[in-house]
C-alpha cells in the first residue's frame, strides 16, 4: 500500500481550520470537503486516488477516520449534527485558537516533512492560520477545480469572494466615501451590495490555454485573493465597459487608460492584500 499523503493526527488542526473558515459547519456533499481540503494542502491527484488495501479510496479514509477522532477523543464534532453535516462544538472552536500542544506537534511534522520533500510542481503547505485576516484569505481558495478536455472548463464556488466582502465591510475599494457620486445600495442586515472583481479573469486564462500558453502560476493566480477586488455595481461595469480600456497596475494600485487620462485608484485595502501575482507579471 503506497504510502498516506498525510495522516489522521496530522491532519487534525488542517481540518479544524478549514471548518472555522466555513463558518464551523460543512456539508460534507455541498462544501466537496475532500477537493477543498486537499487543494489547501497541496495534495497530488495521485496522492488523492490512491487505494488502501481493502480498495478504500485513502485520502477520503483519512478525512474520515481524522472526522471520527475528533468528534471522539477531543470532542470537537458534534456528535448530535444533521446526517452529512460536520460541526465544530464549543471545544473545537477553542481547539481552532489554542491548539493543544500534540496536535500542533503532529501538523509541525507533517508541514516540515511536506515543505522539504513536497512533490515538483504542487504549492508550498500553508502553515497554520494565524488569525489575521491576511493569513486567512492567503490560505483560501475558491474550491477552483480543472478539466482539460478539447476546452477549459473552470468550476469556483463563493467563499473566497463571501470572505473579502465581509473583511471589506461590504465596502467598494474604489468608492471614495468622502466623494458619494455613487450611492451605495443597503441590503440586510445592515451591509450593503457589494460584487467582486478578477483582475485576471476566466476569459483571458482560457484564450491563453486555448494557445497552449498557459502555465501553472497562471491557474495558481487565478485562486489568489490577490486577484480579486471587492467593487460597487458602478465600478464593476466601469472597468469591464470603459473606452478606451481600463487597466489594472498592480505597481500603482490604480486602474487608468493607457494615455493615463482617466484613472481610478484603489482607495480602501486591508494590509498585504494585492501584492505581486506568482511569476512577477503586472497588469498594464
């Protein structure tokens, strides 16, 4: 049997991790927990596919059996959830901030094992969630899965893009609220309407596909939350419809045309939010 990608124990406090980020409750169909969590660890198609002796798939046997202990031995699962449905009880929240200490020792060695002999190709692990807003989202994907057949076909869910709104304060970052030219738009409980931008976005990546250009950093920013920007309806249609075109520069964190006549800085960021893309390329 080959061996496991990581195990039960080390797996613990990623697990946690990844439910106090959905909110404490998975559904264990809904949230394609097993793809999720295994793009945030970096995990091979290989190392997901492979088979225990009895035929089991291992990976889905190791979130599994790791879901069992925890609910088990720390109580930090409720036992008592909705079938199918994964909850984080009062212990497991406090697990997720103070972690004891054999359960940091079990991640330690997996996550110093991974970053030294990590397979070619697959992203550094993330070490542990700090807490900080930075830290959370640097560790977030949204759920992107690939298929290349004859065409590129690229599957997101809304977490990352639920997560920045609510970091933003369902705040425009090119809206200067000490100029209202645009009226902001409440909705309940008080937030207001609030939509998200990809710098780099789905149509560029599959045009470079489609002219077998497109590497594997490419896919990797596409993910980040560096890539994406939290903008009002106006300012959404401002930079997809504005002629002459409207570029983003990452350098001077301002959209502007190309003659520079007409720009747009960025006006609201939380710190270390849109740094460089992996690769070193710029938009403009």
């Amino acid at each position: 049997m080959a061996e496991q990608a990581i195990t039960q124990e080390q797996l613990f406090l990623p697990l946690l991790h990844f439910m106090a980020d959905h909110g404490g409750e998975i559904d264990r169909q809904k949230d394609d927990l097993l793809n999720a969590l295994a793009d945030r660890l970096g995990l091979t198609d290989e190392e997901r596919d492979r088979v225990t002796e009895g035929g089991r798939n291992q990976w889905q046997s190791t979130v599994e059996y790791s879901r069992l202990k925890l609910l088990a031995v720390y109580d930090a699962i409720d036992e008592d959830s909705p079938r199918g449905t994964w909850r984080l009880t009062d212990r497991g929240w406090t697990i997720v901030k103070s972690p004891p200490a054999e359960m940091e020792e079990y991640f330690r060695e997996w996550w110093e094992q991974r970053e030294t002999e990590r397979p070619a190709g697959t992203l550094p692990p993330p070490s542990r969630p700090s807490g900080l807003p930075s830290a959370r989202l640097e560790n977030m994907t949204q759920g992107l899965t690939r298929e290349v057949t004859e065409e590129l076909r690229v599957k997101r869910n809304g977490e990352l893009a639920r997560a920045l709104r609510e970091e933003y304060k369902y705040r425009c970052q090119l809206c200067d609220l000490s100029l209202p030219s645009c009226p902001r738009i409440p909705i309940a409980d008080e937030r207001y309407y609030v939509e998200v931008h990809h710098l780099e976005g789905l149509a560029e990546i599959a045009t470079r596909h489609e002219h077998g250009q497109l590497s594997d950093s490419e896919y990797v920013n596409l993910t980040s939350w560096h890539n994406v920007i939290v903008v009002c309806p106006y300012h959404h249609m401002l930079v997809h419809h504005h002629h002459p075109p409207i570029e983003f520069v990452r350098g001077e964190l301002v959209f502007r045309t190309a003659d520079r006549a007409t720009a747009f800085p960025i006006v609201e960021r939380l710190e270390a939010h849109l740094a460089p893309l992996v690769g070193g390329g710029e938009e403009g």
